[in-house]
C-alpha cells in the first residue's frame, strides 16, 4: 500500500465547498460528530462505483474517519478503483477539531478504537480466568486476542474493529445521517 495523498484539516475547509467529504467512520460516530456537509458511507460497505460518481462533480474526495486508518483504507480502495482525485484528511475528525474547526455534534458515543480495546481486554482477562480457575487451555484465548492484535498492527487492519463496526449499537441510526 502506497502512502495516501493527505490534505490539512486547514487547507480540507477552505476547499470543503467545492469537495466531496466522505465520512468513512460508523453511523454512531458519524452521529457523534461530523463535518457539515459530509457524506456518511461506512468503510465496511463504501461502494467504490458510488463514489466514484459522487466525486465525479468535485475538485477532490476528502476521507474522513476519526485519526486516519481507516480513511487510509478507504483511500487505498478508491484509488484502485480509479478515483484520481482522492485526499486523505490529516489526523482524521480528531485534528479537525483539535483545529477548532466547526462540527456539527450529536450524541455522545465510544469510539470504535475504544471499544476494540475493551473488548480485547475482557477477552484477554476473561482468557487468563478460564485458565487460571478453570482449565489451561483458556490461556488460548489470551493468546489468540494477542495474536490478532500483533497482526493488526503489522497489517494496519483489525478484525475486530470490522466486526464491531457492524455492531447494532454502531448501526442504529444509518439512515438519519447519511445523505
């Protein structure tokens, strides 16, 4: 994967109006917080033809998520798909903010990151109480959690974020803010 073409949050506002925002995060960050005039389509299921129509009448495509990875992804995607005029926001909703940059905010909720941590540290505690109390082989658990977390690390995706992400508590309200 080649490094994505970036786009400051700075430089992503003044070009907003003439650009397509595609917010690549869940329905319930995007509910969270978002940037107006941002099109919501989940990176699980970003329809590459889509977008390409989409950003046909634009100067650029700014991808959003919330810090970069998964806008990198969603980049990486439409470039291969042959969308040319594709940008990566730098350091995601979350340096747009930390800009002091408008949003529009919604209903609080965890972010996806924070819930992939916490669930692989219940499965990683729950792992080494199976193993402890119960029988050793709960240790594969721990041990398995570990090893998807060292592969999502090297490969930059996370199979467990992807699974969450289809989650109903990070789907429940698609159709209220997406355009």
């Amino acid at each position: 994967m080649n490094a994505p073409q970036t786009i400051s949050p700075q430089e992503a506002l003044e070009h907003s109006r003439e650009s397509l925002l595609l917010d690549v995060r869940t329905p319930a960050e995007f509910e969270e917080s978002h940037i107006n005039g941002a099109v919501l389509r989940p990176l699980q299921t970003l329809s590459t033809e889509e977008i390409k129509t989409l950003s046909a009448q634009s100067s650029r495509c700014i991808v959003v998520c919330r810090s970069g990875g998964r806008a990198s992804q969603a980049y990486e995607k439409l470039v291969q798909a042959g969308v040319s005029n594709a940008v990566v926001l730098e350091g995601g909703i979350t340096a747009w903010q930390a800009a002091g940059l408008p949003t529009i905010n919604g209903r609080k909720t965890i972010s996806l990151e924070r819930q992939v941590r916490i669930a692989a540290g219940t499965l990683v505690l729950f792992g080494v109480i199976l193993g402890s109390l119960v029988h050793p082989i709960g240790y594969v658990i721990s041990g398995f959690v570990g090893a998807g977390l060292i592969f999502a690390g090297v490969t930059d995706t996370c199979g467990m974020g992807m699974l969450l992400a289809r989650m109903p508590w990070n789907n429940r309200s698609a159709s209220s803010c997406s355009r």
